[in-house]
C-alpha cells in the first residue's frame, strides 16, 4: 500500500467510526424520549386510575342512605343563605 491509499483508508475508517457514533448518539436520544414517553403514559394511567377511584367512591357515598339526608341539610343550609342574602 501507498502512503495515499493508506491516507484513504484511514479516512474511510474515520468517516465510519463518526457515522456508528452518530447512530449510538440517535440510540441514546432515541431510548431517553422513549423512556420519558413511557414515564408520561404512567403518570397518565396513575392519574386516570386515581380519579377513576374517586368518581367510584363518590358514587358509592351518593348512593348510600347516609347522603340523601346530608344532600338535603347541605340544600336546606344553602337555601336559608340565599334566602338571608335576599332580605
């Protein structure tokens, strides 16, 4: 081999190497959005879970014998303070 073709060859080398670095490097940016992607839809599921949970045990308290009295106390409250803002 030629001092020249050794010069290209040692181009050539240089340009793979940069271009597996720049494939690593997307990789690496490629797994980090994937990873905060997958942190984002947890958080979305907690928080679909969590307000889901709340809606059920809300339900169950309205449909229990212990809100209808206390929904009408709260109206009847609420009503005499309308009523006293009036006057």
């Amino acid at each position: 081999m030629t001092p020249l073709e050794i010069a290209h060859q040692i181009e050539e080398l240089t340009r793979q190497e940069k271009d597996a670095v720049d494939r690593a490097h997307a990789a690496t940016l490629a797994r980090e959005k994937a990873q905060a992607d997958e942190a984002a839809a947890d958080a979305a599921i907690d928080h679909i879970r969590n307000e889901r949970a709340h809606l059920c045990n809300l339900l169950r308290y309205e449909q229990s014998s212990e809100f209808v009295p206390q929904a009408y106390k709260l109206a009847a409250k609420l009503g005499r303070k309308t009523t006293e803002r009036k006057h």
